[in-house]
C-alpha cells in the first residue's frame, strides 16, 4: 500500500488468503479497503480446551496471593455485602501493621488503614451488625476496634490484671454490638473479662483457673448468650473450656477429640470451629447441644497445617483460610464455596493467547489462576481474555452448570 501526491492513496487488496504461510513472526493478516476504511482481519486459530465434559473434582479452590509476605496471617468471619460479595478482612502478625480487605468474590485486596499493633492469634470476632471488628496484639493488654464503615482504630483500655500482672488477650466474641467477651491469660491462669465498647469500660470477674494447656484458639457462645466455648484450654489441647456467665464457674473437662484442635476462628452463632489437620475434615461443636456436628466442607487435602480461617455457615456455606500447604508452590489462602468446586482443564502456555470463555450469566465464575507466577483471574461473564505464557488451571464451582461452559484458546504469535 502507498501513498500518491496530494493524499491520492494507491491499495492493493489481497483476494485470497493462501493455505500455508511463512512470514516474519508467523503473523498473517487479510487487508480489505473500503469506503469507510480499512479492514484489518488477523487469523487465528481455536481450540477447545473445555467443552462440557465431566470435570475433575477439586473442592477447595484457591485465592489470589496475599499481597504483603508476612510470616503469619489472620482473618475475620467472611461476610457478605449488600450485592452478594463475600469479603473478608485481614491482618498481618509479627512483621506488618498493614490491614486489608479481600473480595473473595472478585478475587480484589484493598488496603485499608493500618491497624495500631500487630493483631495475632485468633484474628478479628465480628459484631452482629457487621459494622465492627475486635482484634488483639501479641501478649497485648488491649483491644483494638475497626469501624468497617469508618475505615478507623480505636485502642481500648488495658484488660484488668492477674495478681498485679498484665494479662494477654487470646480470643474473643461479640455477644451484642456493643459488648465484647475476651478470654486472658496470665500463664498459668485463665480468666474471662467482659468490654464494653461505648463506655470503654471492662468488667472483671473473682473465679480463674490454672489448667495445663492455656492457649485459648477459637471463641464460641451459645445462642442463648450464657455459655462462653473456648478451644485449647484444659488438661490437653483438644479439651475446650465452658465458662457460665451467671455463676462465673469454669469447666474444661469437654474434649473435641483426639487429633482435632480448635481453629483461629471467631463464630458467634454457637460454634466452636474444629479442623484435623491429618484428616483434613472440618466440624464444628455445637455450642447449644454439646455436640459435634461433622461434615460442614469436604476434607481440604492439600493444608498441611491448622492456619487461620474465616467462616460464613448461615444460609450460605463459604469458608476461607491461609495455612502451609503440601504441595510447595501452591497458593496457600484457600476457600470452599456451597458444594464445592469443579477443575475445568489445565493448558501450558508458551506464548499470548486469546481465550475465549463462553458460559452463561449465572453468578457463578470460572477461575483461571496462574500458581507460580500468582495470576488470578474471575469470569463470570461471556469474555474473551488475553493470557501469557504459563501453566493456566481453570475452575468452576459444583453449584453451576459446567455443561454450558466452553474455553476456547488461539495462540498470538
């Protein structure tokens, strides 16, 4: 094609597209002039990489990476927002007072303000009307309250002491939205404190108790609002304490079993979360019969460890954790969502593809994740995506249709 004087355009139109081409990069591409300009066809090539067949199932799905490297993290109770997200917060121990939020459902981290300590152990309890978190620092005397709504700390006063000694909050609870029920311990004893949020004021009990394991995972009360279920306090770490609030009286002869122990897990709705990290499997004490209730979420093979994790178990089935995981390499935040999910098709990529993903609009996404090189990536929509080179795993919760999905690949060279 080229260009005559005074603008005058000379064009050569390529009628046929030859069968074989060999080129510069192996690019091919048809030219049509016309009126309103000029075409320009690049040539591509499909492949179905998944079309409706029976998956493979793989019923925790992973999250994108986290975006600070700390050496520990720790989580609220997933909640769900006003046009059906699942978020859930996040805080970094030891090394980092960066505090985030994550969108499970979009795959998103915003960073939020920093938190004023480094909040540990059992993570952040929920209020019941979701405005509020509670979170405590390492060994620390204090409660540090996030206004989800405000974006902004506020530091409580000093917990009360333990024969003149500081105390270290472990877990805690919301049993309305203004009052706070924490579990301390001044090695060897253990006591229950209670906070109040609008005055800032802390209520003190006379019982304690000196039990063999003191550490204190996990934070339950019934429905009721009278009985405190604390995990990984008694003779041995799978006991769990029962502390009756109108007797200050304190029991911890219950035991959630052998190989079980208590989650960092806040759930104000009468359950003490328990995982088995040899099995796998999740239950939970039911802190209104006194029994364990088995099979919430399929057993997660691939965490090694217990880890921290947040919980939604009401009407909705969703469940999000960070641990150590078996495999080295693999993402180490992971979720479980109603039924489970479904692995499409896995597809290593040497170069640029175009991907066409072809499924209906049903509030279910497809998940295309990178492990090594930490891509994630949400499509809940008919799409079309521009992938690089790498090994490309695709995943499809078991609550949606997988017969209507397709993913089509063309390389870009």
């Amino acid at each position: 094609m080229g260009f005559g004087a005074g603008g005058a355009a000379t064009f050569v139109e390529l009628k046929d597209t030859p069968e074989t081409y060999v080129g510069q990069s192996g690019k091919l591409a048809k030219v049509k002039a016309t009126e309103d300009g000029i075409e320009l066809n690049l040539l591509l090539s499909f492949t179905d990489w998944y079309a409706g067949a029976v998956p493979t199932s793989h019923p925790w799905e992973f999250e994108a990476p986290r975006p600070h490297l700390s050496s520990d993290m720790y989580l609220s109770p997933v909640i769900k927002n006003e046009i059906d997200q699942f978020i859930v917060y996040a805080a970094f121990a030891y090394d980092s007072l960066r505090f985030y939020r994550y969108n499970i459902t979009t795959k998103q981290w915003h960073r939020l303000a920093d938190s004023p300590a480094f909040i540990y152990h059992n993570g952040l309890s929920l209020s019941p009307d979701g405005i509020k978190l509670a979170g405590v620092g390492i060994n620390d005397k204090y409660l540090y309250i996030y206004d989800i709504e405000g974006n902004a700390w506020t530091t409580s006063p000093a917990a009360p002491q333990i024969d003149a000694a500081d105390v270290g909050i472990l877990p805690t609870v919301w049993t309305d939205d203004d009052t706070i029920w924490c579990q301390v311990r001044k090695s060897p004893k253990v006591k229950c404190f209670k906070y109040v949020v609008s005055t800032t004021t802390w209520t003190d009990f006379v019982n304690d108790i000196s039990p063999n394991s003191t550490q204190g995972f996990g934070m339950s009360i019934n429905s009721a609002g009278t009985i405190l279920y604390v995990g990984d306090i008694g003779a041995a770490s799978d006991n769990f304490l029962k502390y009756t609030i109108a007797t200050d009286t304190y029991d911890v002869t219950g035991s959630l079993g052998g190989g079980r122990a208590a989650m960092l897990a806040s759930d104000r709705n009468a359950r003490l979360w328990v995982h088995s990290a040899a099995a796998g499997s999740f239950a939970y004490w039911n802190c209104d019969t006194d029994v364990m209730v088995e099979g919430c979420f399929e057993a997660n093979s691939l965490a090694l460890t217990t880890g921290s994790w947040g919980v939604l178990y009401d009407g909705d089935k969703v469940i999000v954790g960070w641990c150590m995981t078996v495999v080295a390499g693999e993402p180490s935040i992971m979720s479980y969502f109603g039924t489970g999910t479904w692995k499409l098709a896995e597809k290593v990529l040497t170069d640029y593809n175009l991907v066409l993903f072809k499924k209906p609009t049903d509030g279910f996404a497809i998940i295309a994740i990178d492990k090594v090189n930490g891509y994630t990536l949400p499509i809940y929509v008919f799409s079309n995506e521009i992938l690089p080179a790498g090994t490309w795993e695709f995943f499809y919760p078991k609550d949606g249709d997988y017969t209507q999905l397709v993913i089509s690949g063309s390389e870009l060279k």
